[in-house]
C-alpha cells in the first residue's frame, strides 16, 4: 500500500470513530429539546400565568401609577424607591442645563445681564490686597516708633565711642 493510502484508510476510521461516539451521546441523552420546552412552560404555568410575562412597556408605565404600596412586600417597596430615584437622575441628566454648568458660554448662549445675577466662584492669581484697620495702622505706628527710638540709642552709643576714640 502506499503512503496516501494509509493515510486516506486512518482518516476514514477516524470519521466513523466520531460518528460513532455522536451516535451514542444521542442515545444517552435523556431529554430532547421539545422535553426541555415543556418542562420549562409547565414551570412558568406554576409561578403566574403567561399573560403576565408579556408586559409592553405602555402596561409598565401604567402600572407604576396604579401600584398600591399596601400590598407590595418590604423589599418590593424598596425596589420601587430606587427605580423612582434612578428615574429622576436620568432625567436630570437628560434635561438641559443651565448656562453656568455648560462650562465656558459666550454671551450668545446666556440671557442679557444673567452674569450680573449670578453669585460667580472664581480663584484670584493676584495676592489680594490687606485690609487697613485702626488695629494694623496703631501696630504699624508702635514699630516705627521701636525702630526710632532704637536708632536714637545707636547713633548715641556710636558717638560716645567715637567720642572716647579721638581722646
């Protein structure tokens, strides 16, 4: 035999091996589809009816409105709060924003003087300038008089020493 032969007979026992085994996982299989189907329907038959499983979202919305807190389980209610509450920020973030949260708006894009209304935040680049008080002018007016009086006794001693130099 020649090599393409063997190779050709390996192939073709290889095909049949798989088959083979396919065959026998289908027969060890215990449910088809249409079993699983049924098992699955006569499940959701136990917990509601069908009808209540096909909800369009017209019905949903309807029903939020018509909702009796009185019947609805502790975590049922707390469901309910937190859809209320994502609804409303969805909302907030769909809405369109006032002028000063859009970030840098021309003066087309505000209403005439609303920059004058507005109680603005800003940082200042400059040092801002000191406020000048009775306290800080009477603090200001104690330093110069320590200075001066400081100088007068310098320039007293330096003229008592030149004094005892040149004799």
């Amino acid at each position: 035999m020649k090599p393409e032969d063997i190779k050709k007979l390996q192939d073709e026992e290889k095909i049949a091996k798989t088959k083979k085994k396919n065959n026998e996982d289908d027969d060890n299989d215990e449910f088809d589809e249409d079993d699983y189907d049924d098992a699955y329907e006569s499940v959701m038959q136990d917990f509601a009816d069908e009808d209540d499983f096909e909800i369009d979202e017209d019905e949903e919305i309807d029903q939020d409105d018509e909702i009796d807190e009185s019947t609805l389980s502790t975590f049922e209610l707390q469901q309910l709060k937190i859809k209320k509450e994502i609804e409303k920020l969805e909302n907030e973030q769909i809405s369109e924003k006032k002028w000063t949260m859009k970030g840098e708006v021309s003066a087309k894009n505000r209403k005439n003087d609303s920059l004058l209304i507005e109680e603005l935040q800003f940082d200042r680049t400059a040092k801002p300038v000191p406020v000048i008080t009775q306290e800080i002018t009477e603090s200001i007016v104690d330093i110069i008089r320590r200075l001066k009086k400081n100088l007068k006794n310098h320039y007293l001693n330096y003229m008592k020493m030149n004094i005892i130099q040149m004799n």
